[in-house]
C-alpha cells in the first residue's frame, strides 16, 4: 500500500485536498499517479494525511481473495476519517461496484478501471449534488457510481507525477487477453491493449527530463505488448527506443510471459548495457497436467527451455518467478513435479500463491478442489525450500562485489537502502549499506562488497 501526497499539513490554497491511497500492484499505483496528476491539474491539493483531507480516494486492488480483504478493511478504516466524500476506484470498484454500494454505505462514490480519468469531474459532481441536495444517480440516496467497460487507458496520456525516487514505472498496456482459468483479470481490465510505442517513448523522455533514471516496464503481460497494435511483438524495439533517451540508467522488466521470451529479447537483454539483467517470469506450474487445466500456453518443456536459454545467454541474470499452488485437480504426483523443478531450477526470487476462487473465471467451478490444509502445506514446504535457496545464494555473495544504487537512508538511521540489477524496487529485499568513509547520495551508485547475510537480505559496505 503507498498513499500519494506532498507534505501539506493542511488545505491552504482554498482548494479541496485530496488524500489517495494506492493499494495493490505498480499497474494500480501508476492509475494512482496518473489519478493525482489529473487532480493537481484541475487545482486540487494532494495532502499527506487523511486528517488534511476533504476527500478520501482508495484505488483497490481485486485480485484475489486478500486482495478483497484488504481493500475492505482500508475502505472501512478511511471511512471513520473522511470529511466530505470517500471515492473508490480500481478494480474492486468494477468488479464489485453493487456489492460495494449495498454494503458500504459509508462510500459516497464508486468509479470502475475507465473512470480514471473523470475522477476530478466526479468529485466536481459530488459536491455540485450535495450543494442542491439532488444526487445524480440511478439509486436515491446512493453512491454516484460510474462503471464502464472500456479499456482504461485515457489517464494515461497525462504527463504523470511518479510517487517513487529515482526509479518510475512505465504502464505499457492495460488488460489482458491470456483468459487463463484461474485470473479475473482480463473480466476486470478487459482485453489487452498496447499503448503507442512513440507515446511510451515520449513518456520516458519526460521522466528522464525529472530525474527518474530507472524505468520499469509493467503491463499484464509485457512480452505480449505491440501484438494488437502492429500485428508482432515490439517488446524489443521499446527497450532499443528507450535505451537511447539521454539520462535513463536502467532499463528493468517486469511480468513477462515465458511464451513470449524470444530469442531476439534474450539477445537484447544480453547485449543492451542498460536493460537490468533481470526479469520476472510468473510460470505458475510445471506439470503439464496442471498448466492445460490453468488454460496456460506453455508446457514444461518450453518453461524449462526459456529458463536455460535466459541463464546461457544472459550470464548472471536473476529471475524471479511466481507459482500456485492448490490449483483444482492438483495431485500429490503434480505437486511433487513443481517442488523438484523449484529444487533443480533454482530461482534466484520466488513468490507463492495458493489458489484462490474467482467469480467469473474458468476455475471457480471446477471440480477436485484441493482442501485448504492440503494446499497450506504445499506452500509452507515449497516457501521452506525457497528459504533455504535464498540463504545459500545470498551467502555465495559474501566477499563479491556489486554495483548498488542507493535509494535512501534505511529506517534505523544506520545503513543505506539500496539496489542492483537483482533487486527490483518494492518486491524484493534490499542491499543494506554502510558508508565505509563518506555520506552515500540517494540516486547515485557504488560499488559495494557484500559482507554479511540472512535468509533474504544482504548488507555491504562502500569500496573503492
């Protein structure tokens, strides 16, 4: 969860202010960002705390059942602080946009993933209701609600304000067209739709002109990006447009399908010095059983393939992956298949997930439900074993030395927050850093020798 805002202790300007909360995934929070910009531009003050606040909005995240969870209990908790009007937005917002309306009565407004960029429009509106006491909506008494099914890419054509220091994401596409059995997704965000590559190119160049030297490619599924527009893949030739504009440092990848990893992408990454040799690879099974029910395009072969190919060509690259398990019809026998390929493969960052039923998708009501202890148990033993990988990585690093971009002084006041190529912002554990004979400067980077280590993080210190 991050909250958007400047340090403004109050509204002085006679403006409304507006306190945002971005919860969920860098493709929310970069809606988020893109939401804040707008509301700046139409004059709104965007505060740093809920009690500055005249208007409270929560960009949720619907994904999964903890996702739901989550967004409820932060809806609840900022209704108790708002002031005038409490907004929902995001994906909760359009998937559940009646339920929300029923049950909370507390949300005043509820705009879906296609409204981002009405959100200043729609608390002109609320205000303009509660001065002539004449709501505009369908329900007496109820939330304004404005739930569409168009892709939600006009918001970002904004010259967007990024919240993050140093590093900032860029949103390639929205939706997604997978359909895999398991995913809302593509019910929630529609289809995917790819954004021009020029307007991408033209965004990168404005976040370099700010300052921001990492750029962060997102989407659903960013290896699929240009197929819709230009009838081909144009992955490759964004990082290569990119890669040129004067200022960026780095290049990273994120969400990326491993039927998409071409070779020309795996060339790209190898030779271009500013891609980060780093990617996220979300395979989610390997038993070819599991990955046809999942409604996946690979099989374990092609997954096993991608990931050789990644690690011969592109030598020290990390990768981080993602995997399920309790998929329905998992078998002991299926499950067994994903922990050896976890124990051979390796990765150097993992995330789990246990299934979780989505109304609306393939999966929901399909038969040979794993039991909740069964799938608990699988994912306690398979994180065990990620635990033990990370520790052993991390301690084959002990005496080597890395270059470290340093993001900001650590809470305790003692060490440096900072990352390399390995370490993608927000997701995975930092590099812990002590200045061996000077101030280290946010932004900047270092060479750093990795002097100690637990199960996921490591620390270091400056060397010349």
């Amino acid at each position: 969860m991050s909250s958007l805002g400047a340090e403004v202790s109050e509204s002085t300007s006679g403006h409304h202010g507006i306190y945002l909360v971005s919860l969920g995934c860098s493709k929310n929070l970069v809606d988020s960002e893109a939401m804040s910009t707008i509301l700046r531009e139409e004059g709104y003050d965007i505060v740093s705390e809920p009690t500055c606040a005249d208007v409270i909005i929560i960009n949720t995240c619907g994904f999964i059942e903890s996702a739901k969870k989550e967004a409820i209990d932060k809806i609840l908790e900022m209704a108790d602080r708002k002031h005038d009007f409490l907004i929902v937005t995001g994906c909760l917002a359009q998937r559940y946009a009646a339920e929300i309306a029923e049950s909370l009565p507390e949300v005043d407004a509820i705009l879906g993933t296609d409204e981002y960029a009405g959100i200043a429009l729609a608390i002109k509106d609320l205000y303009a209701a509660e001065s002539s006491k004449n709501y505009l909506q369908d329900v007496e008494c109820g939330p304004l609600i404005r739930i569409g099914n168009e892709n939600a890419m006009k918001h970002l054509k904004v010259s967007r304000t990024p919240s993050t220091k140093g590093y900032a994401y860029i949103k390639i596409a929205e939706g997604c067209s997978n359909n895999c059995a398991y995913c809302a997704i593509p019910g929630i965000r529609g289809r995917f739709v790819s954004r021009p590559l020029e307007d991408l190119v033209r965004e990168a160049k404005y976040l370099a002109s700010k300052g921001f030297y990492e750029i962060i490619l997102i989407a659903q599924d960013t290896t699929r990006y240009g197929q819709d527009l230009y009838g081909e893949r144009k992955l490759t030739e964004l990082i290569r447009s990119i890669s040129l504009v004067d200022g960026i440092r780095k290049i990273r990848l994120l969400y990326c399908y491993a039927d998409g990893i071409t070779q020309e992408l795996i060339e790209t990454m190898a030779c271009e010095p500013k891609v980060a040799k780093y990617i996220d690879v979300p395979v989610q099974h390997i038993s070819d059983n599991i990955l046809k029910s999942m409604r996946r395009k690979d099989t374990s072969s092609s997954i096993e393939k991608c990931i050789r190919d990644l690690r011969d060509k592109v030598p020290g690259i990390t990768i981080r992956t993602t995997v399920m398990v309790g998929f329905p019809g998992e078998t002991d026998e299926d499950y067994d298949k994903l922990y050896d390929f976890v124990l051979r493969t390796r990765f150097d960052l993992l995330g789990c997930f246990i299934f979780s039923p989505e109304e609306g998708t393939a999966a929901y009501d399909m038969r040979n439900k794993v039991p909740a202890k069964v799938a608990k148990k699988r994912y306690n033993k398979l994180m065990e074993l990620q635990r033990r990988i990370s520790s052993e990585n991390n301690k084959s690093r002990i005496g080597r030395v890395f270059k470290v971009t340093i993001d900001s002084p650590s809470l305790d006041g003692v060490f440096y927050s900072g990352r390399g190529d390995a370490q993608a912002p927000e997701i995975d554990p930092p590099i812990y850093v002590a200045a061996s004979d000077e101030e280290l400067e946010p932004g900047s980077e270092y060479l750093v020798r990795i002097v100690d280590h637990n199960d996921y993080e490591m620390t270091g210190v400056t060397c010349k």
